[in-house]
C-alpha cells in the first residue's frame, strides 16, 4: 500500500504502532477511534466508516498521508504533525510551534521506520531566534545502520 500512495517505507506500520498500538488502544482519550486513530469528522472526510476494520482503515490513512505530504512538499515532519495535530494548526502555529505531545508523536513514528535524526526537534522558544528554530527543524533524517 505504500508503494501505491508513494508513502515512505515502514510509515504505515509505524504510524499502526502509535495510534493503536497495533489495535490494542483501538480508542484514544481525546476520541480517536480503531487502527489509525481517525477523529470522526476525518474517517468521513477519507470515506472510513468502520475505523475497526483494519483493511479500511489503512486504506483511509494512505489515503490522507498522500494527501499530508502533497499538501506539505513532501516534508515527512510536516505531514507526521498534521497527521497528529491537524493542518489547520500546523498552518498557524508552523512546525516550531507544535506541541510536545506532537513533537514526540514526529519523533516516535520516524524511530519505528528506522529514521534518527542528529538533533531533536526543537520546542519553541519564547523570544527566541525563529530562524535558528527553524533551522533545527530542517536536520536531515537518515536511516539507522
């Protein structure tokens, strides 16, 4: 299914991994439901239906994770945190300034792929250097030995 939607490799199972714990936590306190964690309105918005139904489900997170990196140039960071957090915020707030809970999200979902990065993501500072911030953000990724 990567493949297909010209996903990077080991996104979907890791992204399984987070949202579910690959269907153990099929619902999240802040209401996310089955495999991949779709709020209601997005499991409409993708046509999901059943978000239990792990074929479905997968098919619908694919779906918008094609649809997150287009939106986002490509930028897995990016298309991680609208994923997590929405696009929306990820529009006003920009990549420095998305939560720790989303930041850990990035961070998690890259390390199941095999993904480390050579600095943290870095959290917002206030009155910081925005320009230094963003920098940190744009460390390249690389695959673990």
């Amino acid at each position: 299914m990567e493949s297909q939607y010209k996903l990077p490799s080991g996104l979907l199972d890791s992204v399984w991994a987070r949202e579910s714990s690959r269907a153990v936590k099929m619902l999240s306190p802040k209401g996310a439901k089955g495999h991949f964690g779709f709020m209601d309105a997005t499991a409409a918005q993708y046509g999901l239906t059943n978000p239990n139904d792990l074929d479905a489900s997968a098919t619908a997170a694919a779906r918008m994770y094609s649809d997150l990196l287009k939106a986002n140039g490509g930028d897995l960071d990016k298309a991680l945190a609208a994923y997590n957090w929405g696009q929306g915020n990820l529009n006003k707030s920009g990549l420095a300034g998305a939560p720790a809970e989303t930041q850990d999200y990035i961070s998690k979902v890259e390390g199941g792929m095999g993904l480390r990065r050579s600095a943290p993501l870095a959290a917002p500072v206030a009155g910081g250097n925005h320009d230094a911030q963003v920098a940190a953000l744009q460390v390249p990724l690389r695959k673990s030995a």
